[in-house]
C-alpha cells in the first residue's frame, strides 16, 4: 500500500544525510548523537536517523533564554566602607 499522506516523518536518515541537510560534517552529527541533543538508531555499524528528529532539532531555539535585566539598583562597595 502506498501512503498518499506525503509524510516522510518516519524516512530513515545516514548520518551523512543527516549532515548534509543541517549543513554541518559528519563528525558534528556523531557528536549530536553522543550528547543526546538528536535520538538515533544503531544498526549494525551506523547510525540512522528519523526524519522527524532532523526537523525537530533544526527548529529549536538556540542561544541563551532571554532575561530582562534587574531593574534594582546595584550599591557600589566602596559607598559602604565605614
């Protein structure tokens, strides 16, 4: 049966896909994969990857959390030396 969903969330990826679509070397998606920042399935010798797990890594947020500066006044040590 073919699926005419066009879903191919469940494609299994190599990791030299993989790092051709992320635009980064092979050794980069071994090191995403060691760390556990994308989920892959060992087989045999190689690593696969879901096509999902791809698109789900490539629309995280990256950089710091945002967080407004205190709006608190900051005392300078040297004002309190008696």
């Amino acid at each position: 049966m073919i699926d005419s969903t066009g879903n191919n969330s469940h494609e299994l990826l190599s990791v030299a896909q993989t790092a051709k679509l992320l635009g980064v070397s092979r050794q980069r998606v071994h090191d995403l994969i060691k760390n556990g920042q994308i989920v892959a399935s060992k087989l045999g010798r190689y690593y696969y990857i879901e096509n999902a797990e791809v698109d789900r890594y490539k629309n995280q947020p990256t950089g710091k959390p945002y967080q407004p500066r205190s709006t608190s006044t900051m005392t300078n040590s040297i004002d309190n030396r008696q």
